[in-house]
C-alpha cells in the first residue's frame, strides 16, 4: 500500500508501504490565519448536589474561551442524563441563571448541565445529586368556627 499526498501546487508525495509517517494539517477559514478550535472552559459553581431546590434557584457558573464570545444554555435531566430538557438556551454569558423549579416535578437524582458555545464548539458540565421538593399548599375547608377558616397542607 502507498500513500500519496497532492498538494495544490501540483508535486505529489508517495510513501512506500513500510513507512511510517505523521501528517499534520491546518484547517483555514480564509487564506491567512488558521482555524483554531477554541475550547470553551466550564464550570458549574451552584447548585452542586447534593442540595434540595425549590421556588426559584440561582444557576451559577464560569466559563471562558480565548477568542470567540460565548452563548450559554442549561437543561436539566430528570433520568440520570439520558434526556435533558431545557431551561434556557442562547444566553449572554453573565455567569448566573434564575430558574423557576416551581413547574418542575418533585423528585430526587436530577442533574442540572451548563454547555457553553463559541459557534465553533462546545463544552459541557453538569452538577450531580438534586432533589427538587416544592412545597405545594392545596386548599382544603377544615373546619369553619366563628368565620376562622383554616387550611391544611395536602
């Protein structure tokens, strides 16, 4: 087997088959500055489990990229990451999030991911271990003594 590389000024390279060799490559945007990946960093600083939420929640988080601006989305994980919902997407990336679980359903083992984006890639991180427990109150008549109405907690 031989391999052969053409470059566009026309000379081609052939290698004999027991040669081992390293190709390196440079993808360009245009033709005078390389594409850089950019690896957006991370982290994830509240809520970290384990930690019971309810009502309205402050997301916290860092994240950082050399180059390119960043957009931020989270989503939460009601099934130990095998589905993730969104809470937000497309944010500015102000490093925090208020987050309304009042409509989430109560339970226990959800996961709460930060992505952050450049347009080129992204990184993720998710915290682990929350519980989201609100307290719901459904008005129930106890007892009516002497226009005193009481309610009970469901």
């Amino acid at each position: 087997m031989c391999v052969c590389i053409k470059r566009a000024l026309g000379w081609v390279f052939c290698s004999p088959s027991d040669v081992t060799f390293t190709i390196r490559a440079k993808a360009y945007l245009d033709q005078r500055e390389p594409f850089d990946f950019d690896y957006p960093t991370v982290k994830l600083l509240e809520p970290q489990g384990p930690k019971i939420l309810s009502g309205i929640q402050e997301i916290k988080w860092e994240a950082s990229t050399r180059f390119r601006p960043i957009r931020i989305s989270l989503l939460y994980s009601k099934d130990q990451g095998k589905s993730w919902i969104p809470i937000a997407y497309g944010l500015d990336n102000t490093g925090k999030y208020l987050w309304n679980t009042g409509n989430i359903e109560d339970g226990d083992n959800y996961l709460i991911k930060v992505l952050a984006i450049n347009g080129v890639s992204a990184s993720g991180v998710q915290s682990s271990g929350i519980k989201i427990m609100n307290v719901r109150f459904s008005p129930q008549l106890a007892s009516l003594n002497k226009n005193i109405l009481v309610l009970l907690q469901k």
